[in-house]
C-alpha cells in the first residue's frame, strides 16, 4: 500500500504477471499488542499485467483515527495467500557504529539500524 486515510487505500501489488489476485484489507490499533486484521474491510479482485503489477484504489471506506490498515493477496488460481503486509515503520533505532562528525566528503565508518512497524516487527530490507 502507498496510503490509507480514513476513506480510502490505493498502491499497487506486484505478483505473477497475467494473475488474479484477491485483495483483503484490514484495520487494527496502531498502539497495543500486535493485532493485524482485527477488522475486515471489503476486499477487491485485481489482474495484475504482463509484468506482474496491478494498482488498486478501494475508497468509501470507514477507517477510524489511530488504526493502521494492513492487507492480503490471495492468488485466485491456486489460493496460496500472502503474508500480512507490514504496517507503517514508526521507529530507527542505531544498533551499531560510532557516532561520528566529519568534514564534508570525508567518509565515514558503517552505522547498522534497526527499522520497526507500528507492532514492533521488523520491517523488510
């Protein structure tokens, strides 16, 4: 997903090229204990390109303030679903290197980060 607001979700999935897929949202609390899909919202059926990629944009929704909105692909074909998608990343924390201070164009030692969604789970690379 690219956005969600209250009323709408748009982005685009990027699958099997020619492949119907079903498109399951869902809101949950974004403080609390990991909750995904805790509330349905309708779903939508895309075919994805010769590429593999289908936009989508499901508006006249209700997603109350404070709720994270995350989704499933199912293909239609075989059934196999997807993971939940993450939720927005909310948190970088360091996890290594030294802070550092440099003249411009000087380089710098690595830093490692850790970046985590609205539950705490790590994010994907």
């Amino acid at each position: 997903m690219t956005s969600a607001t209250g009323t709408s979700v748009s982005g685009y999935l990027l699958g099997s090229a020619n492949t119907q897929y079903t498109l399951d949202f869902f809101f949950s609390p974004v403080s609390g204990p990991a909750g995904q899909g805790q509330t349905a919202l309708p779903s939508l059926t895309v075919m994805t390109d010769g590429s593999g990629l289908a936009n989508f944009n499901l508006s006249g929704l209700s997603i109350p303030n404070g709720m994270v909105v995350t989704a499933t692909a199912t293909n239609v074909a075989s059934g196999d679903t997807s993971e939940f998608s993450a939720g927005p990343p909310v948190a970088i924390q360091i996890t290594g290197g030294n802070p550092q201070s440099v003249t411009v164009n000087t380089a710098v030692a690595a830093m490692r980060v850790n970046v985590t969604d609205a539950y705490g789970n790590p994010t994907p690379a």
